[in-house]
C-alpha cells in the first residue's frame, strides 16, 4: 500500500507512508461514525460514537503507528460497519454487496495481522448469537418473527461463516505457527492471575510504578474506565425503564464492548498486559455505542436513579466523561517514553536509539553488506532501521539470547540454528550490563533474565570464546565475527 502511494504520488516513502496510515485512521473513524448513525438511528448519535471511539487508549498512539494493526484495525472496523448495513438492509442486492465488499476487506485482514482476525471472530460471534437467541427469546413470548429479522440473523451468520472460513483457509494452508504463537499468552496470563490471587497480588505490574505522569494525570488513567462503567450502568438505567429499545445487533455490539471490562484484570499479569491493551481498540466499538446511546437517548425531564438525574447533571456528566476519557485514555495507552521525546533510556523503544548505534549500522553496511546479525531488542531497531540488517528474532525454538543471556557456551541445536541460517554477527550493546531494562527485557518477553540486566560477565567472556571473535568496538557497543560452524 504504501510502495503504491509512493509511485502514484511521486512522494518519498516516509510521506507515503504518513498518508497511508493516516488515511486509514480517517476511513476507521467514517466506519464507525456510519455504524453509530445505523445502529441508533441519528448522525448525532454517529458523532458521539466516533468521538469517543477516536479517544480510545489504542486509537491515538499505537494505532497511528506504521505498523500491521494500524491498517487491520481500519479494515476490521468497516468490515463490522458493512456487515450492520447489510444485517438491516431490506434490499438484497444491497446487502450482497455490503457482504462481498466486508469478504474482501476480511482477506486483507486475515493475511495481515492475526489479533485483529480474533477479535473479528469474537466480534462476530457475539453478535451472530445474541440475534439468534434475542429473536428466538422473542418468538417464545409470541412475538412474530418477520423477513427482515430473519436476514438479520441469516446475515451475521453468513458474514461469521466467511470470516472463518477465510482464516481457516489461511491458517490451514500457510500460517499453522500461528496458532502456537498466541495460545501461550491467554492461558499464561490465566495463571498468573490465579498466583496473584493465591499470594495477595505478588509478582503482578504495578500500574504507573514507574510513570513520570503529575498525579493528575494518573488519577484520570485509573478513572476512565471507573467513568465508562457509570456511563454503562445509565444506559442499562434507559433500557430497563424502557426509554430505549436497541436493535438486536446493537445489542450484540454493546454486549462485544463489555469485554473491555474482562479485560481489565488481564493488565496486572505480565503475560496478558499487552493483549488486553490491544484488546481495547476492538471492544471499544462496542463501548461507544453505550456511551452515545446513553447522551443521545437520555429523556429530557430526566430519571430517577435513587435521586433525579436531569438534563443539567447529564450535562455535567458528560464533560466528566470526556475530559476524563480524552486525558485517562491518553496517558494510559502508552508509557511517556513512546509519548515524549527525552533524554536516552535504556529499555525503550523509542528513547535507546543513539547516534553511536546509528554510526555502527552505517559502517556495518559499508563494511559487511546486510548480513544476518543477533542482538538485543533495541539495538537491532537501528540495525535494521539504519544499516538494513537481518535481525534475528530469538523465541524459545530459536534462543539466540543464550549467546548473551548465559554464562556457557551456546548449545550444539542453537550453534547448528545460527550456522545453517548464515547468522554472522552478534552485537553486544554494553548498556544491557549496565542498566535494567526500562521495559523489563533485553530480548523480549521470554527473557532468561526477565527484568534483570546482563551480568557484564557474560560480555566480557566473549573475548575470551573460540567462536566469536571481535571485529568492530565503540565505547558501547562491541560487534562480533561468528564461528560456530567451526566449533
């Protein structure tokens, strides 16, 4: 997409990708304005869910990054926009379109990023059901069941039918890893809750322990979603004294949103910290519907709610709702190194990068040319980014960090690993011995020494190794000529 706006445009990648991403950011927020103006019948009410959506804690920072959710998430959003066109439409050939256009956005989805097809799936099951059974609930009461809630129902199945079978397809045939990779992480932060519990909230995160944010800033992080579920318990209010009879899709939508409170617990456990924060920009569909169905639904004499909530407190509660999603969901999408530039910290990803590190990229290319190297996670961002090097991406199958992260020499399986992919180069970065990591990891999340520096021990024995020898040094940063093909 963006190579493609770059040759159309005749601008420079950096521009095309800017008006790639920001593009989408502006058709994800017309896809949900439409779903809000369908849903609950008024451009108002439109508005009010695609101000809010466009204030979620994803939408402002992380999925405004070139990134693969950045142009996901969009795709995901219309694709839920379409198919609610085609749920309610009365016109077949509408509705066909509306179906065959959401299919071919779901290919593009599926191919690009996985979170944003589960939660697609979620997104739909949950509506696909809750019209089946609100309509099933409905015919036991003798209501009638008409044509048009029959394709309603005929349509979210239709749409979650294609869904699945499109990420079967992909998964089946060309992505089976996939399914490894993300089964760890819900059933690790499962139990890390359930310790957590068992020893009174030890070995948790410490929300906004190591924050820089005023206090002012923090309270309205941890208050956004105290104001939200207050927001959601007045719609429930609406509904229940029958000033509101939402469709049966909305319902499903709104139903969807109320994951984000599921999700919320998931922030304490380190292995699902940072699927439930991307979980946020999906459900968050859901919660805006609540949020402008309540301000736009609320009557205007009132309600009473142990005392009479009238239009002037409902006025006032609605500046309290925005300012406090608009700054909470801010400061708690990211931490203040990816919000702020500042002086280097080690650990970040956006605050490590160093002219030192800049100059050694440079000379490595001239040098060595791309060759394949391993290195920490934020060295190997400018590796990449500056001297367009093959970093390795070192998991539990392939742990690269044993050259670095062990005092002993790297197993026969990872030597053989290293030799028979052509990694080269190990560049060892001297602030990992020095400095603990300010995101907890100098190789990620499966880290032998999660949360602990390197032992400069382990550094400096590399000068000593018969399968390394050094061939570039800075004051920092030392680069290393592999053997292990001869070892």
């Amino acid at each position: 997409l963006t190579v493609a706006t770059q040759s159309i445009g005749g601008v420079s990648m950096w521009t095309a990708g800017l008006i790639a991403v920001a593009a989408l950011h502006v058709a994800g927020l017309f896809a949900v304005y439409v779903l809000g103006e369908g849903m609950l019948g008024s451009p108002r009410a439109g508005g009010i869910t695609a101000l809010v959506y466009g204030i979620n804690p994803s939408a402002v920072y992380f999925d405004t990054q070139y990134a693969y959710e950045s142009l996901a998430i969009n795709l995901f959003l219309w694709v839920i926009a379409l198919a609610a066109i085609a749920a309610h439409s009365p016109n077949r050939s509408r509705r066909v379109r509306c179906l065959t256009t959401a299919a071919t956005l779901t290919v593009a989805i599926v191919v690009t990023h996985h979170l944003t097809t589960v939660f697609l799936i979620a997104a739909l099951t949950t509506v696909a059901l809750v019209v089946t059974v609100g309509a099933w609930t409905a015919h036991r009461r003798g209501a009638r069941v008409g044509r048009i809630t029959r394709g309603t129902i005929a349509t979210w199945w239709i749409m979650l039918g294609a869904v699945l079978t499109i990420a079967g397809l992909w998964v089946w045939f060309f992505a089976r890893p996939t399914l490894d990779y993300l089964s760890p992480y819900f059933g690790n932060s499962v139990d890390q809750l359930q310790t957590m519990a068992e020893k009174s909230g030890s070995g948790g995160r410490k929300l906004l322990a190591a924050s820089v944010q005023p206090f002012w800033e923090r309270l309205l992080t941890a208050g956004a979603p105290g104001v939200l579920l207050v927001t959601t318990a007045l719609a429930a209010l609406l509904i229940c004294r029958r000033h509101v009879r939402p469709n049966l899709s909305t319902w499903g939508l709104m139903l969807f949103g109320l994951l984000f409170f599921v999700s919320l617990p998931f922030i304490l456990a380190p292995s699902g910290a940072e699927g439930a924060r991307r979980s946020w920009g999906f459900t968050y569909v859901g919660l805006a519907l609540i949020v402008a169905l309540t301000l736009t639904r609320w009557p205007p004499d009132g309600l009473r709610f142990g005392v009479r909530i009238g239009r002037t407190a409902m006025s006032i509660w609605t500046t309290v709702l925005m300012v406090g999603l608009l700054m909470g969901n801010v400061a708690g999408g990211l931490n203040d190194p990816y919000r702020f530039p500042g002086p280097f910290r080690w650990g970040t990803d956006t605050n490590s990068a160093t002219q030192e590190t800049r100059a050694l990229a440079l000379q490595m290319n001239s040098q060595f040319g791309r060759v394949k190297v391993v290195s920490d996670a934020y060295t190997a961002l400018q590796l990449a980014a500056d001297g367009g090097m093959v970093m390795a991406a070192p998991s539990r199958g392939f742990p690269a960090w044993e050259l670095t992260q062990t005092d002993a020499d790297p197993s026969p399986q990872l030597a053989g690993m290293l030799s028979s992919s052509d990694y080269r180069y190990l560049v060892v970065n001297a602030h990992m011995g020095k400095e603990l990591p300010f995101n907890g990891h100098n190789f990620g999340e499966n880290d032998p020494l999660l949360g602990d520096k390197t032992p400069m021990a382990n550094l400096d024995r590399l000068d000593a190794v018969s399968w390394a020898t050094r061939v570039i040094s800075t004051e920092n940063l030392r680069v290393y000529r592999l053997h292990l093909d001869d070892e």
